[in-house]
C-alpha cells in the first residue's frame, strides 16, 4: 500500500502545472514580441521619470487624462529629439566638406601605412584587406539601414505604451501590483529600489556623459582640436559606452593631430584627456551615481555589455538594473519561501527619499 505522506498533494500538482503553463505562454510572448521588449522597458522608464509631474497635473490641477499625457509625452519627446536633431546637424554640416576631411583622413591613413611597413614590412592597405574593409562597410551599412528603421517603430511603439500608462496611472500601478505573487512588503520593496535605478540609470548616466563632454571640450579648444563642438558631442555619447568611454573619441583625434604634424597639442591633448576627463568620470560616478543610488562599478560595466546585446540602446539603463533586480530576487526568494528567518540586506531607510506610492 503505498505511502500517502510522501506522495505529492493534488494542490501542488495543479500549482506546478499552472506555473508551467504561465512560463511557456510568457516564453511565447515575448520570443514573438520581442522587437517590443525595448519599448516596453522605454515606456516604464520615461513613466518613472515622468511619474509625480503626471499625478500633480491630473490629481492636483485637474488636468483630463489625455491632456497631461500628452503634454509629457511631447515635454519627453523635446528633450530626446533636440540633443539628437544638434548631433545630425553638425554631422551633415561637416559633411558638406567631406571632400576636405577624405583628403586629409586619406594623408593620414597614408603616415600610419607607411610607419607600419617600415617597422614590420605588413601592407595594411594590400588588395586582400582592402576587399575585406569593403565588405565589412557593406555590412555595416545595412546594418545600420536596418537598425535606423528599427529604431523608429521602437520609439513609436514606446510612446503608444506610454500615453496608456500616464493616461490611468493608478490603475497602471494598482494592476502591476495586484499581478505580482509576492508579499505587500516585498512589491513595495521591489518598486522603490526599481525606480531608484531607473532614475540612477536614465539621469544619471546622461549626466556624467554631459560633465565629460564638457570637460573634453574644453580641452578640444585649449589644444586647437578640429570641430570641437562636433567633437564634444560625439564625446558625450562615447562616453556612455562600456570599458572603452569616452576614449573611443579622443585617442583618434590625438592620433590624427599628431599624424597632421601637431605632435605638441596632440600630446598634450591626449594627456588632458587620460588624466582630466578620465578623473572626472570617476569623481561624477562615485558622488552622483552613488548618491542617486549605490550600484556597484562592476555591475554597470557589465550590466550595460549584457543590456546592449539584449536590449539596444536601452539596455544602457536597463542592463545594470537587470542585474540588480536579479540579486534583490534571490533575497525576495529567501524571504517568501525560506524556512529559517533570513535577514534580507536592504537599502537602510535614510537612502530611501521618495518611496513609490502603490496605494490606490
């Protein structure tokens, strides 16, 4: 006769089965939805950020709904498009003189081919490679052809999440929180620490680019780099890249000046850089960043590798948030299911200056 103690009872089955159910039809969502995730994770930032401005002008000034998402929505819209539209401007105003840069890129590309192969006899410019440069820019470019037009049904896809979510925020919040299968305590828990990260993440990572590109600029002008501003703005978002930063901008610059014959300003420059630029992404990363939220420097670097295959662009925000939210899971997993009392390692209450009000 077999033993009822150690069978498996009839409510666990049917929870498993249930959760498994949950899990492939989740799966098969978000494998078919996948071009959206992007979106998604776009729109539940730019509601964090934009959260207490919508619920002052709906709750406080008697706003209609749809008359403060849309004033949000276009207040958002100005502040992603005018930086974008001042980079595409400079680069077609320098590309009215692309027979000028071509020339003097061609000179420069010339010194570095022959400093080569008089020190190691290799031609970098022999037919073989030249045919691999070609096929590699050929790629490229469809690549970004393609990426541009994703890029656009991203941003619209974004914004039509968005204006349903500041259209009924407290509904919006009222269902996350009703959906997740955790304690009250634990969902408050998990939504003030997300949107610390978000805000961490999405102010935070544009305002140490912006410090940088400042400081960067300045030394552009005091060593007499060519087109400052442009180089002030591909600095900016250089620096928002992981490990390499704002280096991928100005050690070419400083290569090409002294290619040119400034081999003192391009010295100097280079000198400027590693030294003043690189502490200055230090010092903004450890005040700021840490004081908008403590998130350790491993976690960003490695957070915005794996955001930028998953995620694209938003995966700058979104990876090291990722990662945490991971880590803060394990702690939750302990707390709702472990047998022993486990003291969960928390934000301590003076890091927490605004709390997310779930409450409805």
């Amino acid at each position: 006769m077999p033993n009822k103690t150690n069978q498996i009872s009839s409510e666990k089955i049917k929870q498993v089965l249930l959760l498994l159910v949950i899990i492939v039809m989740g799966g098969l969502i978000c494998y078919h939805l996948a071009l959206f995730i992007p979106s998604v994770l776009g729109a539940i930032t730019l509601y964090i950020i934009s959260r207490k401005y919508n619920l002052y002008l709906q709750e406080e000034l008697n706003w209609k709904p749809w008359a403060a998402s849309l004033v949000i929505i276009l207040a958002t819209l100005i502040m992603l498009i005018l930086p974008i539209y001042f980079i595409v401007d400079l680069l077609i105003e320098k590309l009215g003189n692309a027979s000028v840069y071509m020339e003097k890129f061609n000179v420069f590309i010339d010194k570095i081919h022959d400093f080569i192969y008089s020190k190691t006899s290799i031609d970098i410019l022999s037919k073989d490679n030249l045919t691999k440069l070609k096929d590699s820019v050929g790629k490229f470019s469809t690549s970004a052809l393609s990426g541009t037009f994703n890029t656009f049904t991203i941003v619209a896809s974004m914004y039509f999440i968005l204006y349903f979510m500041l259209d009924r925020p407290r509904l919006f919040e009222r269902l996350v929180k009703s959906s997740a299968p955790l304690k009250k305590a634990n969902v408050t828990l998990l939504g003030e620490k997300i949107q610390k990260m978000v805000i961490a993440n999405a102010i935070g990572i544009p305002v140490v680019a912006l410090g940088q590109g400042i400081i960067a600029v300045i030394g552009y002008f005091i060593f007499g780099a060519p087109s400052p501003i442009l180089l002030f703005a591909l600095t900016c978002v250089g620096s928002m890249l992981p490990i390499v930063g704002a280096a991928i901008v100005y050690i070419p610059v400083c290569i090409f000046m002294i290619a040119e014959g400034q081999v003192g300003p391009g010295l100097g420059l280079a000198a400027y850089c590693l030294i003043v630029v690189g502490l200055t992404d230090n010092l903004l990363r450890f005040t700021l960043l840490k004081k908008l939220e403590n998130i350790h420097p491993l976690n960003t670097v490695f957070g915005i590798i794996m955001g930028l295959n998953l995620f694209g662009f938003m995966g700058l925000i979104f990876g090291p948030i990722l990662i945490s939210i991971t880590i803060l899971l394990i702690q939750v997993y302990r707390d709702e299911f472990a047998e022993d009392e486990v003291e969960l390692i928390m934000p301590e209450p003076k890091e927490i200056e605004e709390k997310i009000d779930l409450n409805i």
